[in-house]
C-alpha cells in the first residue's frame, strides 16, 4: 500500500510539468535581443532565404541614426550564437551598436533547402555544382541589401559580410570581386580545398581598386588540415608586400580553436580589427 501510495504521489509531481509546456516564446531569450523575421523569396536564386535581424536598441531613440551592419552567413546557426555572444560584447562594451542580419537556409542538408555548398562558391572543376557565387553576389546587390537598408536603419558605408568554411570562402570572393560592397570582411577558416587556383593570381576584370575596404582572415591553430594548407597558400599568395590587392590584409591565427569552435573568437576579433582605426587602438590579438 505503501509503495502504492509513493508512486500516485510520484506521478502526481510530475503532471504539472507536462501541464504547463507553453509555446515557445523567443522574446524570454535576451541574447537574441529584438530579432525581426522575413521569409525572403528570390527568383533570382530561385529558392527561399530566411532572414533575422537584430535592431539595435538605441534605435528607437534617434531615427536619423545609421547603424554598422554585420550580414551572418549560415545564420541559422551563427546568427543565435553570435547574437548572444553580441550581446554580451556589448555589455562589455567591446563592439558598437549595430544590426546583426542572419542570412538562413533553415536547414543543414541539401535536400532541407541548404545551399551554401552552390551559393558560396566559386566555380571548380573538382565540383561540378559548386560556382554561385556570382548569383548570390547579384542578390545580395540588387535585392537583399536594398531591403534591409530601407527597412532598418543600416549604414550602407558600413557594412560587414561575416563566413565561416565556404562561407569563409564567399567572403574572399566578396573581397576580390566587388570589395566595394562591403567596407568590412571576415573569413574564418575558409574552405579553398576544390578550388584554391581560382583564389591565387586572381586579377579581376579590370585594374585593382584603391585600397578601401578591410579583410580580416582568421585561422584556427587546430583547423583540420585539408582547409588549413589551401588557406595558407591563400595568406601566403595575398600577404606578399609587393602583391597588389583591393583590401587592407589582416591575418590572425586563433590559439587553441579548431574548425568550428573558431567561429566566436573570429567573430570577435575581427569586429576589434574593423574598429580598431575609429576607436584610435590596437586590436588585441588574444
């Protein structure tokens, strides 16, 4: 009877817990800060896009405020991780207000939608659906930049493009291509290991432009080999004094990170880099 009595009493504590499960409500995450949504549809590329973005909270304030605005590759993923990681920067006061755009598949697989394997990249003959880059940069020109910046107070002379890995790799494409879109770049650990010739003598068009934009190239000390020698290749290529180049080269090795744990200290460290001019200092390097 006893035993019986323990178990009723058991279950009974456990049936406000089922009870009381409500829908999941995002604005209890403070990390994500105030986060808008648009399900962005584009012909062009001709799958769907899903977009978030992190006003800025002084925002409100002051309407004729212009805001740096940093645009998350991978964003379903890097957008929660480096919106929280933000936050706390911000607190710290380590980086400057700005808005956060997560660029998302909504998926990690191909057949869910992803396809940062294409859109990324630059055209290989070791990878016959690899070489996109050119639409997602016309998209990100012509359709997705206008939205944000009529939608939210961005400062289109301050835009930052963030990639890990391929996206890593779009981000050096960006830099070569069309360096004038973005005033600043961060590649962390970026995957050139099907098509690292399209990177190395690369010579555009037409004449190099000035030097304007900011490249920040990030390394994790314990990346995995079949990426970090096809991007020291790359470094070495493009931190050659005599190279000519349309970006100002900073290169950094991050101590102690691997492929995918590099991904907040690159982050990090190269928003201090960007910022490094405006605010008068060095950049730490830890």
């Amino acid at each position: 009877m006893r035993v019986l009595i323990n178990s009723l009493i058991f279950f009974a504590l456990l049936q406000p817990c089922a009870a009381h499960a409500d829908e999941f409500d995002p604005s209890k995450l403070q990390g994500l800060g105030d986060t808008r949504y648009h399900q962005f549809e584009s012909e062009t590329l001709g799958h769907t896009l899903h977009l978030y973005v992190r006003v800025p909270e002084a925002s409100a304030q002051d309407p004729n405020q212009r805001y740096p605005t940093v645009y998350l590759l991978d964003g379903g993923i890097n957008f929660p991780l480096l919106s929280s990681y933000y936050h706390y920067l911000r607190i710290g006061e380590e980086v400057p207000e700005m808005l956060l755009v997560g660029i998302s598949y909504g998926s990690d697989t191909f057949d869910g939608g992803n396809f940062r394997s294409s859109d990324f990249t630059a055209p290989s003959k070791e990878r016959e659906w690899w070489g996109k880059a050119p639409t997602f940069q016309a998209v990100l020109e012509h359709e997705l930049l206008p939205l944000i910046e009529a939608e939210y107070a961005s400062d289109p002379a301050q835009r930052i493009i963030f990639g890990q890995s391929l996206a890593g790799q779009y981000v050096l494409y960006a830099a070569l291509t069309r360096p004038e879109m973005f005033w600043g770049h961060i590649a962390s650990n970026p995957a050139l290991h099907s098509n690292l010739g399209y990177f190395l003598g690369w010579k555009g068009a037409g004449e190099m432009p000035v030097q304007a934009t900011r490249l920040f190239v990030s390394e994790g000390e314990f990346n995995d080999s079949r990426f970090k020698q096809p991007a020291a290749e790359w470094i070495e290529y493009w931190s050659a004094p005599e190279r000519e180049k349309p970006f100002v080269l900073e290169v950094q090795t991050l101590s102690g990170q691997s492929h995918l744990s590099s991904v907040t200290a690159a982050f990090r460290q190269g928003l201090h880099w960007l910022f490094s001019e405006q605010k008068g200092t060095s950049p730490d390097t830890q």
